[in-house]
C-alpha cells in the first residue's frame, strides 16, 4: 500500500510506513494524489509525540551499501619547486666549472706576470717589467669575464636553499646587490657563501627554517676572500709606475700579482666545494624533483674542506 503523508509503498501487512512512521491500518492500497508542486513539502498530519520510536530515530536501513568516502590523503608539497616562489633547484656545477676555468687563466696570466717582474727587478731591466704587465692583463681581462659569472652563481646558489623552505636574511635580491652597494660589497657576497654554506649541512632536514643558524662556515671563504681584494688592490698599485726611482711600485705588482693568482686558486676549490655540497644535499632531501629541477646525473663524490 502506499503512505498518504511520503507516498512510500509498503507491506500490506505493514502497520506503520517505513519511511514516515504514519500508521498505515485501514489505508486503501489505490495510488496516492500525485505530489505538490516544487517547492513545498508534504507535512505528516500525525503528531510528532505519536510516531514510534524506531521511526522517530532512525530508518529502516537500506539494501543498498552506504557509500563511503575514501580517507583523505596528504599530499607533501613538490620537492624540487619552492613554496610561493616558483624557483626550482638547479644545479650550479656549470656556472662552477666556468669560474673554474677563468680562475686557471687568471692565476696563470697573473702569476707568469708577477713572476716576470719579478726577474725584471732581479737583473733591473725593465722589459721583463713591461712582458710581465702585459701578461698579466689578460688576467684582469678574464676577471672582468669571471665576475658575472661569480654573482649568478651566488644568486643561484641562493635561491637553491628555497625549495628546502629556508628563512634567509640573504635573498636572491641580496645575491646581486651585494655586488655593487659601495661598502658593503667589501664582505656582504662572502656572508652570503657562508650562508649557503651553513644552510646544506647533512644533518639539516627540511624544512631548514632558521636552523642552518650559529653553525661555523669554513675559514678558506674568508682567507680567498680577502686574498682576492688585497692582491688585486696591490697589483693596481704597482703596475702604472715603471719609474726606476720608484723601485717599491714594481715590487708592490709582485707582490700583489702571486697573492691574486692564490686567492683565484683557491676561489677554484671554494666554488667547487660549495656547488658539490648544495647537490650532495639535493641528492639527499630531494628524491621526487620536479621536472624543472635539475642535478647532475651521474653520482659524484663531494668536496670537502
């Protein structure tokens, strides 16, 4: 029969309708009037007291299976993309191995002119003098070559501390202006090597946040460093005087010749060291990269200093 309140059919023997709870004794079995209109509501016209337990609770339970929603599942961020900033890691090797290059070249030419000046002083003659400033200037021309190239590879070993959600007080911003605010590009670009640096330690797991803070960077960041500024600064100083009265300027382009070659030799193992570090690190918390990533494919073994 049918329910007049929901229009549900039930059992002729039922007594009360499964879906509603009105009793349905003395109901007839004929169709119900077709539904209201769309919008309202059929209202049950026993009170609400008087429908019984079972029907005021639950329903009689359905012999279809109740679906069910599958557990939610989290979803970890992309490994090789930073949060909110689109930068993806990638490897810095290549920019590595070619201030590597311009480094073999300028400790070379710079060193070969240092040492011919060096003769020229010896047997005081002045053309060795002359070969020696001559060499050494296509050591200040591959450093006008180099320095580009050194500060997009700070910026990008920079901006490769993002994807692991690292708090920098160095950005990527800082990577190039370092290079050109007066005064503090006399040490701002080894602060942020360093940062880079304590930022790739083994036992640092991301996210790094501020933890790569207070651990000790390595002491040859500083000795290039200053190495690079001295000697150069020194060799400038004796190169334009060939005036056999001033005998103290060629001996300053001496000087300052050897320490620039040393400081570019080791500016070779600073840049190879921290490049091999960051992609060791990569290796390490990064094995799901994104596609735009980008490391070296074949396993290396890093440099350690």
């Amino acid at each position: 029969m049918y329910c007049p309140s929901c229009t549900s059919w039930s059992a002729e023997s039922a007594a009360f309708c499964w879906k509603c709870g009105l009793p349905l004794r003395g109901q007839t079995t004929e169709p119900p009037p077709p539904p209201p209109a769309s919008g309202s509501r059929p209202v049950s016209s026993v009170p609400f007291a008087s429908r019984p337990a079972q029907a005021l609770h639950a329903p009689p339970p359905s012999p279809y299976p109740t679906p069910t929603r599958p557990p939610s599942v989290h979803h970890p961020p992309l490994a090789g993309s930073a949060i909110g900033t689109g930068w993806t890691y990638r490897s810095a090797s290549g920019l590595a191995g070619s201030i590597s290059g311009f480094a073999v070249l300028i400790a070379l030419t710079v060193g070969l002119g240092a040492t011919f000046a060096f003769i020229g002083l010896v047997v005081d003659d002045t053309d060795p003098i002359v070969i020696g400033i001559a060499i050494s200037l296509v050591g200040v021309f591959a450093t006008l070559l180099q320095y580009p190239l050194l500060i997009v590879w700070t910026r990008r070993i920079t901006g490769n501390l993002l994807p692991f959600q690292a708090d920098l007080r160095f950005g990527t911003g800082w990577a190039i202006a370092a290079w050109f605010i007066p005064i503090l590009s006399l040490w701002y670009p080894i602060r942020i090597w360093n940062q880079a640096w304590r930022a790739t330690r083994p036992d640092l797991v991301p996210p790094i946040g501020w933890k790569w803070e207070g651990w000790p960077a390595p002491t040859i960041h500083a000795i290039c460093w200053m190495l690079n500024f001295i000697g150069s600064v020194v060799w400038l100083n004796g190169v334009p005087t060939l005036d056999p009265e001033a005998a103290p300027a060629p001996y300053l382009q001496v000087a300052g010749g050897w320490l620039w070659a040393l400081a570019n030799l080791l500016l070779i193992f600073v840049v190879q060291a921290l490049t091999s570090r960051q992609d060791t690190y990569a290796r390490q918390y990064l094995p799901n990269l994104s596609p735009s990533s980008h490391l070296p494919p074949a396993p290396f073994r890093p440099v350690q200093y």
